[in-house]
C-alpha cells in the first residue's frame, strides 16, 4: 500500500467540515430553531468530515 500524505486528510476535511458544519447555521438563525439543531448539526458535521476525509483519501490514487 503506498504511503499516504497528510495533507490528502487535512484538505478534504476542512472542506468537508465548513460545508457540513455550517450548513445548520441558516436554520438556526433566521428560521428561529432550537441551538440544539445547530450544535448537533455542527456534531454530525465533524463526523460526516472526517469520514468524508478518509474515504477521499483512501480512494485517492
């Protein structure tokens, strides 16, 4: 298996992390949602980043 750089996690889970963490925001803002939704929103988002780094780094060729 060849060697993977870091940077092929870091990028894609930065990227993957500001649009799945910060897409709850509108709804808690301007819609009036509970900050619950908005701080479990922002759980999932991290969760749903890193497994989103790590399949775009295992495909990665």
């Amino acid at each position: 298996m060849p060697e993977v750089d870091i940077v092929q996690y870091i990028l894609p889970a930065r990227v993957a992390g500001a649009v799945y963490c910060l897409g709850p925001m509108p709804g808690s803002f301007f819609f009036g949602k509970a900050s619950r939704f908005m701080l479990t929103g922002f759980i999932d988002g991290l969760i749903f980043a890193a497994v989103t780094a790590g399949v775009l780094a295992a495909l990665w060729p």
